[in-house]
C-alpha cells in the first residue's frame, strides 16, 4: 500500500490582504465546489485577489473569488465567479458577524481543500 502525502500543498494566497489590514484572527473552513472546480484548484488556478466572504441567512459565502476554467471541462463546466459556501460551525459565524474579515490564503489538507 502506497502512504498518502499528508502535506499541505499551497493553492493560492491574498498577500495584499495582509499588508493593508492588521489581522486579528485567521479560520480553516471547508468550501462546497463541484467537481471542475476542484480540479482546476489542483491545476493551481486559482485567484483570491479581490474575494471577500459575506453572510447571509446564517451561512457564509466567498465571493469574487475566481477559479479558472478546467482545461479538460466540458460545457458543463463551473463559472468562475460564482459564490461559494464555506463551511464553519455556528459559533464562528457569529463572531464573523460582529468582525470583518478578509480571505487570505488556501490550501489542500489532505483530501480536502481549506480556505
């Protein structure tokens, strides 16, 4: 049996983000994406430069976060502008709510990807 890479492997970061505003708190939340869009974020494109998550009706979306056209896609492929939930438990949203936040970086944590 082959052993997994349990690395995290950098997909794409707001480095701009971190030098204009003074960030307090940083949270690991999962995201909901079809299956093109996970494998253009494999492919490394990906851009965060202007997203900005939001809440609405209790759950978290990111917007303006652009996701590349998967090269092999069919025409069913993903628009790359679309909002996308993020996954945080009930608590962190609350305190998202009283706070702004800025989206700053992504990753893959194992199988999964993590913003």
């Amino acid at each position: 049996m082959a052993k997994e890479n349990t690395a995290q492997k950098l997909i794409a970061s707001n480095k701009t983000a971190r030098l204009n505003y003074d960030i307090g708190d940083t949270y690991e939340a999962g995201m909901v994406l079809s299956g093109t869009e996970v494998k253009a974020l494999r492919a490394g494109k990906a851009n965060l430069k202007d997203s900005y998550a939001v809440v609405k009706d209790d759950e978290v979306y990111l917007r303006e976060m652009h996701i590349s056209h998967y090269d092999h896609g069919n025409r069913s492929n993903h628009e790359p502008l679309r909002p996308r939930k993020l996954l945080l438990h009930k608590r962190e949203i609350k305190k998202l709510v009283r706070e702004e936040r800025r989206t700053l970086s992504r990753d893959f944590k194992s199988k999964q990807i993590k913003i």
